[in-house]
C-alpha cells in the first residue's frame, strides 16, 4: 500500500482553494465591468493656432484628478473613465502656452468634445483660460437623454428620485416613461440593476444626498441594456472627498393633516357610511324609492338592516338573532373607527464623507461617502398600521488601487 506525503496533500488542497478564490474573483470583476457604464469620455483635438497642423504628444490633464492623456500624431486624443461632473481640462505642450477649459461637463455614458488651439508661448508661464460652452444640439447622441446633477437637485424641494424624474417630460413619478409600465424601465445604481424580485419594480428607496449624478434615456438606448422597454435610469452615487470632510441634511416635515378633498370618509355622509346611516335609506335599502336613481348610482348598493334582522331570525340559531337597531350598532362598533391623521410627514436625508480615518493615505487614499434617509408618510385612512416608513442606509468606499 502506498502512502502520500501529507505535505503534498496540503499542498494541493492549497493550490484547489487558490484557485476557487481566483475564479470567483474573476467572476466577480467580470460581473462588474460587464454593468453598464458610470463614467463619461472626453476626446477631442490639438492643433497649433496658426498653422492649424497637429500637434504630437500634448498633454492634456483633467484637473484636481490623476487623468489625462496624450495627443497621436494627428493631434487627436481620448480620456476615459471619468467620473460625471464638471471639471477644467488643461492642455500643455513645450513652446506653447498653457491652454485651459473651465467648467468641462462630463456626463454618464457620453462624450465631451474639446478642442486646442494653442499659441506660442513668447513669455514663460503665459497661459490661456477660457469657459466651456454647452452644445444646444449633441450630434453623436441619437436616443432621447437627460442628465440631472446633485447641484439641479439640492435646488429642488423633492425627497426622492421618483418626484426629481417626475419632472421631466414623458417620466411618471412612478418611473413609468412614455406610457409604459413601471416594471418595463431598467432603474440602476452605478451601473448595477435594481428590481423587486417579487413585482420586477424598480427600488428607488435611495438617499438623495448620495446621488451626483442622474442619467435617464427615454427613447433610442444601447443594445448593452437587456430587460428593458421603455427606458433607462442610471444613478451615479458620491464619492468621499480624499482631503476633507464634507456633508449635508436635510429633514422636510409637514404638520398632521387630512389627505383628501371633500368630507372626511368618517363622515356619517360620506361614501361608505351613508348608505348604513341614512335614516331615509339604512333600514329599507337604498332601491326603496327615497333615492333618486342618480343618488343611488353614487354610493354603495345596501338591502336595509331590516333585511339583515330577517336573515339572522330566519336561522335555527336563536343566539345571533338581532333587531334591526343592534345590527347597526355592531357594524358602528366593529367596523368604524377614527383614523383621523395624528403625525406629521416627515423626510430626513443626511449624508457624510471624507478620508477614512489613520488609514486613507496607506491605502490608496481610502475614502467613504455614507448617507441615511427615512421617510415617514402617512396614509389616507388607518389600515393595518397608520402610514408607511422607510428607511435606507447606504454607504461607498473608494480606493485608488494605482495611479491612473
């Protein structure tokens, strides 16, 4: 009989563990690059101003980041993977002067044009500064897209994503575009889906204050979606700062009051208790004659307590056996009860960020961006319980692995 050495057996039961890992790891950075995209694109071209030929290998840099790139022999350029939002966009080249784009907008999914046209530098350090322009008609953009910054929604009195998209043309604020159902718009969260596995709606319970960016397509989107039909919500959340602390909070609260136009549903009046408490109607039924047939058509069909009274003696159980006027007593007891509205609405949204503490600058400026909303909305009438609350918790940490 042979032997294994149980050094070689725990060796190879490291190498099948190591490998699982490797695997799984795999699969799960697939999984992530495979979402869609959360990040924009600049590209664009550098030329000499007087010339107007190319220039090779001018650098161009998104300021107060680590992003850039280099000019090809045809002066073109391309940077990827920056986050959405605005920023300045500096291009420099030796004998040339500085040439600065204030206030570039990078949006999810699409591409910045930049243009440079440089000047010969006659005095060390001249530079030129000049403010981006907004295009009134994107040319590359053939599907119907909007984006919202966290700047257009802190200006907003709103106090979810649903009331902010609610806005726009062809969007419910319920997230239905164009028509269609809820269910048939894809709702993600930095390129990650979001849907109630149960109904296939969309879950939008996220704090505001940890939004920086909406993009919503209503028409004309990318292959790269699957299980969609009338549109796409892309979310793009915060960032803790790598320097400095920074939050916000807001808290929207509204005083108790009734939710409904007219009388109150407790009124003995109203739809549900007239046709019960009506003397003219309550014991006879309301096809006795007293109503006309358009008061009729207006509220619930009832035979009468009477009617009730008879089919409760007619039994053989003489212990349920009821007068007309303790049959209306026990629906008043059983049935009624005052749901008036005692608590305020209330919607809290705080957010918070920065460095991580002792370990940021060790771990690749390490930072978090965390954010808490709880909402409390009362209904219209008591049911089970007297309104609904929700609260959601979210929080993001971000690493810069290697310098990009």
């Amino acid at each position: 009989m042979k032997f294994s050495n149980p050094s070689n057996i725990n060796s190879n039961i490291f190498n099948v563990i190591r490998k699982q890992y490797l695997i799984s790891l795999f699969y799960f950075f697939l999984a992530d690059i495979s979402n869609a995209g959360i990040t924009g694109k600049i590209s664009g071209r550098v030329i000499d101003a007087n010339t107007k030929k190319p220039l090779l290998a001018s650098n161009i840099i998104v300021q107060g980041t680590t992003i850039g790139s280099f000019t090809d022999k045809n002066g073109y350029f391309v940077i990827i993977n920056i986050p959405p939002g605005m920023y300045d966009v500096k291009c420099s080249m030796i004998g040339y002067k500085d040439y600065i784009i204030q206030d570039v907008r990078v949006e999810i999914d699409q591409t910045t044009d930049l243009n440079f046209s440089m000047n010969i530098e006659i005095i060390a350090g001249e530079q030129i500064t000049v403010d981006a322009k907004k295009k009134v008609i994107k040319k590359d953009i053939a599907a119907t897209h909007m984006s919202i910054t966290s700047k257009t929604i802190e200006e907003l009195p709103l106090g979810s994503i649903e009331d902010v998209l609610g806005l726009y043309a062809g969007i419910t604020n319920q997230l239905g575009v164009r028509g269609g159902d809820p269910s048939q718009t894809l709702f993600m969260v930095d390129g990650t889906s979001l849907k109630e596995e149960r109904n296939n709606l969309p879950i939008t319970a996220l704090p505001l204050s940890a939004v920086k960016e909406i993009s919503a397509q209503t028409g004309g989107f990318n292959a790269e979606y699957n299980n969609v039909r009338s549109g796409v919500v892309n979310v793009v959340t915060k960032e803790g700062n790598p320097h400095h602390y920074s939050g916000s909070i807001s808290i929207k609260q509204s005083p108790p009051s009734p939710k409904h136009f007219g009388i109150s549903p407790y009124d003995k009046n109203s739809f549900w208790l007239r046709p019960y408490l009506d003397s003219d109607v309550c014991w006879t039924g309301t096809d006795n004659g007293q109503w006309d047939e358009y008061t009729q058509r207006q509220f619930p069909r009832f035979e009468g307590w009477n009617s009730v009274s008879d089919d409760f003696i007619v039994d053989n159980n003489h212990e349920n056996d009821l007068t007309p006027s303790a049959a209306q007593k026990i629906y008043l007891w059983e049935h009624r009860k005052k749901g008036f509205i005692q608590k305020p609405d209330q919607n809290i949204d705080f957010g918070f960020g920065g460095p991580v503490p002792l370990m940021s600058k060790h771990l690749g400026n390490l930072r978090f961006f965390m954010s808490y909303r709880y909402v409390q909305d009362m209904y219209l009438m008591q049911l089970s319980r007297d309104g609904l609350y929700n609260k959601s918790f979210l929080i993001k940490t971000t690493s810069d692995i290697s310098k990009r």
